[in-house]
C-alpha cells in the first residue's frame, strides 16, 4: 500500500524553492488518490535555535501557506510534528539504530554546522535520524523532496534496511525519494552555486511566498547574472549557473522547457528577460500571498486544522510505533 510523508521546516518564510521543489508537488500528489501526509516539522527548526514567538508564527504562517497553495486539510492530513509525540519517540529508537559513520557524511550537518562543528546542536547532527522515525512512523513509501533532501531519504532507507535485519523482520518499508518537476534544485539569487534557502540570512537570496509585487520584481532585478546575453541554446547554460537558476526558474512557472524558454529569449540581455521573469512570478505567488493573509487573520482556525490533523496522524503513527517496540523488546503493559 502507498502512503506520501513530507514535511517542511518553519525556520523562516518559504521560498519559491520549497514552493517549486516541494509544496506544489505535495499538492499534485493529493490529487493522485494516494494517502497523503504533510507535516510542520517544528522539531527539525529548533537544531537552530528559532525564537518562540517567531516559531509560533512561523508554524501558523507554513500551514496556511500549504492550504493556500491548494492543499486540502481534510483530503491530506496537515499537522505540525510536535503535537504527535510518536515522532521523537521513533527518533530516539532509531538513534539506536543509525551508526555515527553514517551520520558522519551527510552533507547538509556540513553546511548548516560550517566550520566551527562543535558549536552545532547535537539535535543538528541527530536530524537525519529524526527525519527517518517521521517518514517510518507512517510506514510512509514515497517522500517527495527537492534534490537537497535525497540523501537524507537515503539514509532513511538505510535506518529501515538495518532496523529490519537487526531484528529479523520487515517491519519497516524502505521509502523512496520522488525528486521530480522542472525545479528540484532553486538556487541563490545571490550565488548561483547556493542552493535558495528560507534560513539563509540574505533576503535577496530569495523570494518568499510573502513578498508583495514590488519586492518580487526588485528581488528578480537585483538577482545576480553572468555579462553576457542568454544563449541561444540549453548548452550554452553550461557554466553559467545563475543565467541557467533564472531560466529554470522561468520554465517552472510557465510550465515550458528550458529549450522553448531559451528559443523565446536566445540573444536577448537580461535587462529584457528579468521583467518577463518577474512577471510571471507575481501571477503565480500573489494569489497565494492574498490567501494566506486571508489565512492568517483567524489564527485559532490554523490550530484547529493542526489539532485536528494531529489526532489523524498520531492515530496512525501510534501502533506503528507500538509495533516497533514490540519487535525491540519493550515490556507494553498498557
Ligand atoms: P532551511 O534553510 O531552514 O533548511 P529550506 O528552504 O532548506 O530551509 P526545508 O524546510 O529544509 O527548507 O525543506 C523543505 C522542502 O523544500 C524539502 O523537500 C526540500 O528538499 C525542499 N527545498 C528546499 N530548498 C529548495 C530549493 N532551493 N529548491 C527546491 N527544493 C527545495
Ligand atoms: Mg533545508
């Protein structure tokens, strides 16, 4: 049986990376009449230390942007991950379970922790390990993800793989990463070797799901770009990663490939391309923007939606987690 896990940290505003790489592919899946599960991983924004009342808002803020983007609370659950208390229960199992060598070359503690490691929670380096028990707790078979999220996934599988031989069973399926879509990977707007990020500390590094018209096209104009005009074919992105981030970009949103992208634009400057962009960008973001604001004016109805969300999912994650300590051992007497 399939069932879809993913989730989204509210460390921060969502970006037009985790819109094109991750929300607007949840919502496509719901539509796929498979089960699925969307989650505010709250848990995970706190291995960086997240001011509480930001947190609080940031969680009201990711839920209503999910809804605003065309998921459906009562079609998919929507909850945030510390209501459902099975997640960090399984994430202390499989902490048990996951070895420091595998933990030890995963790339994203790398670059989150940068170069002075020992100041980095121990939750930041524990991450890969809860994001496991998150995706098991529902048995969950497909994970959609941006690109940055595969070997996570992966190590996923490994927990699940090592969990089941450990202790002579199939307890756990092995989950697959679905990386697909026209932008699996949105870059910097800034740096075109940087992946677009809610917690970078630039704000011209992305564009939220918040920003207004103006600070869209200003944000798309200020975007950092090679001299040169754009090529006249899909080859000539090579080596040029921010002409090749804004022209991806531009087929994501307008649904058309890069090639047809290019033949539109081939010899043209810039200065002529970024509007188009920037354009296209206001037309897809400012009615969910006009949404969540809607949204986000009765607060208690977002913690409704969670709670209830919650109880779906802690229904589901519960005997799945019962099950996995029975299969360790654990004396169950109520
Ligand atoms: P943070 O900087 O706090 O890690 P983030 O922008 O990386 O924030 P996450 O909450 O870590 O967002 O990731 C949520 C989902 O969005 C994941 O599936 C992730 O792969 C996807 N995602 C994040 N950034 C991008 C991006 N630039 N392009 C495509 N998908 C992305
Ligand atoms: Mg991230």
């Amino acid at each position: 049986k399939h069932r879809v896990f993913s989730g989204i940290q509210p460390s921060g505003n969502l970006t037009l990376g985790n819109y094109l790489g991750a929300v607007k592919r949840f919502v496509e899946m719901q539509d796929s009449g498979i089960e699925t599960i969307y989650c505010v991983v709250d848990l995970h924004a706190i291995t960086v230390w997240q001011d509480p009342e930001k947190l609080r808002h940031a969680t009201r803020e990711l839920a209503a942007a999910y809804i605003a983007c065309g998921l459906d609370p009562t079609r998919s659950i929507l909850f945030n991950q510390s209501q459902v208390s099975a997640h960090a229960e399984l994430g202390w199992l499989f902490n048990c379970v996951a070895r420091l060598g595998w933990m030890n070359r995963m790339t994203q503690f790398k670059d989150k922790a940068g170069k002075n490691a020992e100041k980095a929670s121990l939750g930041l380096y524990a991450y890969p390990s809860l994001m496991a028990a998150d995706i098991l707790t529902y048995q969950a078979t497909h994970v959609p993800v941006g690109e940055d999220q595969k070997q996570h996934v992966e190590l996923a599988r490994d927990i699940a793989g090592k969990f089941n031989h450990d202790y002579g069973t199939e307890y756990f399926p092995l989950p697959e990463p679905i990386i697909e879509g026209a932008a699996t990977r949105v870059m910097s707007l800034r740096d075109g070797t940087k992946k677009m990020s809610k917690s970078d500390p630039s704000d011209l590094s992305r564009i939220n799901l918040t920003d207004d018209a103006d600070t869209i096209a200003k944000k798309i104009k200020k975007a950092k770009t090679d001299p040169e005009p754009l090529p006249d074919s899909v080859d000539g992105l090579d080596g040029r990663p921010e002409a090749k981030n804004l022209v991806s970009i531009y087929a994501a949103l307008s649904g058309k490939s890069k090639a047809d992208v290019i033949a539109e634009f081939a010899g043209q400057q810039f200065g002529a391309f970024k509007p188009a962009l920037a354009d296209l960008a206001v037309a897809e973001l400012s009615p969910i923007t006009a949404r969540m604001s809607d949204l986000m004016a009765d607060p208690a109805e977002i913690d409704r939606i969670l709670g209830d969300g919650a109880d779906r999912a802690a229904a589901l994650a519960e005997p799945v987690l019962a099950g996995a300590k029975d299969v360790m051992g654990f004396v169950r007497s109520r």
